[in-house]
C-alpha cells in the first residue's frame, strides 16, 4: 500500500484567556503520525506524536488511527468555532496544547504535551518560510483567479452584446414576416370578398331567366289547352253527322222494304 504525501497546515492560534500575541501551530501530517512546530515569535516548542502514541490515544477514544489524525488535523489546520483552545504551562518550559471537541452529545478535550524547540530560531524561520510560500501561492492563486474572471466577464460582456444583437435581429425578422404575412393574408381575405361578390351577383341575375321561362311556359301550356277546346267541337259535329247519316240512311231501308 502506498503511503500518500504529508500535508502542511499552519494555524494562526488566538488564545482567549492569554494577554501575548497568537501562536502560530504548524503541523505536518502522515497517516499514522504528526508533527506540530509551535512558535510565538519569540520562543518555539515541538511535539512529536509518534505512531505508537497514536495509536495508544486512537485506542483510547475508540477510535481508529485514521479517524483520530483526520480529526486532530481538523482542529490544528483551522480555529473551529466553539472550541476553547488553551496553550499553558506544563513545567520545565514545557507547554500543553489542548483543544475541546463535542461527540456525540459529550464535550471532550484533547491534549498534547510539547517539548521546548533546541532551535528555537530554525523553527521560527521555518514557519515563516511557509507562511511566505503559502501567502504567496495564495497571491499568485488570486492573480489566476482574477485574470480568468477578467476573462470570463469580457466573454460574458461579448456574449451579452451578442445576444442582444441576434435578439434585434430577430425581432426585425419576425416584424417583417408578420408584415408580409399581414399583407398576403388581407390581399387573401380581399379576393374572398370579391369572389363572394361575384357568386352572390352571378345567383341574383340567374333568377331572373328561370322565372320568364317558367312563366312562358305556363303561358304556353294555356295557349294549347285552348286551342284543344276549340278544336274538340268538329269531331263532335262529325259525329253527329254521323249519326244523323246513319239514322237517314236506316230510315230509307225501312221505307224500301215497305
């Protein structure tokens, strides 16, 4: 299993109930141990809490190795808010670093015996440099930061003038559409009235010719039932005739045979 890479963190410590100036807390974490360099400017102590000590304090919160770094690291990389750090005196010129922590309901306390630094200057510089490294990546870091936000407000500014442009554009393309479409449809609903027009004339004049013709026609049906009775008394006069033909005709026979 590979072991990963240590982090660094560096903690800037204000002590409530202390007059001096903060502490400054560096530590520096492994998987299975830390290390801390603690200095306040003047003076500088170390601790050095190896894999057993660890182990034997994971063990004795019931906790495992990993939980118990990731944890210490927590509160020693940044100031937790309603925890009470306190640096104190321990005898010997030894100090003890301790912070508090709530679990599961129950407020618990941490702490750590620190040993006086044999260089307290090397450990000094030493946090220094790393506050210098690390305020100057931050500065570079906020550099970056800056010109990709000059960047991307310019390509926002572009965009934004962009979208109004295709926004005008599209609002004189649909006017023009909806004008032409205006136009067709009143030059559509034009032709419609005056086909409508010319049908409504077309059935007024065409009455007119069916009327005189059914009325010649009744006309003429009149004019033939006349001319029927008139015609109809000869072939009565005929008959008659006859008749009176016959009857004569009859008459003589019986006179002959007399």
């Amino acid at each position: 299993m590979e072991k990963t890479a240590p982090r660094h963190t560096c903690l800037k410590l204000q002590i409530p109930t202390a007059q001096s100036e903060p502490i400054f807390v560096k530590g520096i974490w492994f998987d299975s141990h830390f290390h801390l360099s603690i200095t306040d400017g003047l003076n500088a102590w170390v601790c050095d809490a190896t894999e057993e000590q660890v182990r034997e304090r994971a063990s004795q919160w019931d906790q495992p190795v990993s939980e118990y770094i990731h944890l210490a690291e927590q509160y020693l990389g940044f100031q937790q808010p309603g925890s009470v750090y306190l640096f104190t005196d321990a005898g010997d010129g030894h100090k003890r670093l301790s912070w508090t922590f709530e679990k599961e309901g129950t407020k618990l306390e941490w702490r750590w015996k620190c040993l006086p630094s044999p260089d307290s200057k090397k450990v000094t510089a030493g946090i220094l440099d790393f506050l210098m490294d690390a305020n100057i990546r931050l500065s570079e870091e906020v550099v970056r930061q800056t010109q990709s936000y000059e960047r991307l407000k310019e390509e926002a500014e572009k965009c934004l003038t962009q979208s109004e442009k295709f926004n005008s554009e599209k609002m004189e393309f649909e006017s023009a559409i909806y004008a032409k479409f205006l136009g067709v449809l009143n030059s559509k609903k034009r032709k419609l009235r005056e086909l409508r027009e010319q049908l409504s004339t077309k059935k007024t004049f065409g009455k007119l010719p069916e009327e005189e013709s059914s009325d010649k026609t009744e006309s003429f049906d009149e004019g033939s039932d006349d001319a029927k009775s008139e015609e109809e008394p000869p072939e009565k006069l005929t008959g008659t005739s006859k008749n009176t033909l016959s009857s004569r005709g009859g008459g003589r026979k019986r006179i002959t045979h007399k």
